[in-house]
C-alpha cells in the first residue's frame, strides 16, 4: 500500500501541527459555515430581486471599517460580553480598562469557536460582511446607525442619526 493512501485513511489532518492540539476540524467548520452563510445571503439577494450599489460612498466605507473595528473588539474583549465568551473561554486576567484577557478552552469545534471570539482579527470578518449585509439589506436607514455627514468643506464632519432612506 502507498504512503499516501496510509496518510489519507489515518485522518486527513493527521501529523500537521504534533507538537500542539489545533482544532483543524473545527475551522473546516467554521470556514464552512461562513461560506454557507455568504452564498445562502448572495442567493437570496439575487432571488429578491436587489441589486447591488455601483459603489459604495466614503462615508459608508468609513462607517462600515470603524463599526466593525470596534463591534470586533467590543465582542472579543469587552468585560460586559464575557458572558457570550464564557462557554468557550477561560479568563486569564484584566487586561485594561473594561477590557479582558481570556484564551480558548475545550477541544474541537468548541475550541475553535474559542479562538474565533478571543480574537479581533479573526472575528472582524464576520462583523465586517454582517454589516455590509445590512447595508445592502437596508441601503438608506444602516439599520439605525449614525451616519456620517458634512454640510460643507468649512463646517467639520459630524455624526448625526441616519435620516430617513437616501432619496
């Protein structure tokens, strides 16, 4: 028999990181779902009807890469949002103001899950197509965020609550 079939029937993440516990498993899954979940929303869009925005305004690109920066971090690090993170993670001390460390724990998916939302990076590509979603979902209101505006150049950018749709 080949080495190759030896590697493939043994488990197909059999030998890639031996010297620590990686949930491979789970990632697969997680990545998996994410895809699944993008495609099932881009299905549906295109099945509803909507189309997609020629561009998108410096104003949402603002909103949506400052929203999602600070959504990421408050999921994955906030003392309040503990809670959320508790069943897949253990505390490991405060980390700053309001802010907490805590690390993964557990084996497989639930470690995975873990890692995801102990992670800013990790976890702000999630929030971030969430967001984008509901901008193309509901393209006038941003779902009841502020907007971002400026009257003139003389006059200083301000955050103001989102009128109604953009006509």
């Amino acid at each position: 028999m080949s080495h190759l079939s030896d590697i493939v029937r043994a488990h197909p993440f059999a030998g890639h990181s031996p010297e620590r516990e990686r949930p491979l498993g789970g990632y697969a899954l997680l990545m998996g779902t994410f895809t699944a979940v993008a495609a099932a929303f881009g299905a549906w869009f295109h099945r509803a009807g909507r189309e997609l925005p020629e561009s998108m305004s410096a104003p949402d690109l603002v909103l949506v890469t400052v929203a999602s920066h600070k959504a990421s971090r408050l999921i994955t690090r906030d003392r309040v949002t503990s809670a959320v993170r508790a069943p897949f993670t253990e505390f490991q001390g405060d980390a700053g103001p309001g802010e907490v460390n805590e690390r993964a724990r557990g084996r497989g998916l639930r470690r995975a899950i873990g890692e995801l939302l102990v992670c800013p990076y990790c976890l702000g590509m999630w929030v971030s197509a969430a967001m984008t979603g509901s901008l193309l979902v509901f393209p006038g209101s941003h779902g009841g965020w502020p907007r971002f505006g400026c009257r003139s150049s003389a006059q200083k950018c301000c955050i103001s609550p989102m009128p109604g749709p953009r006509g």
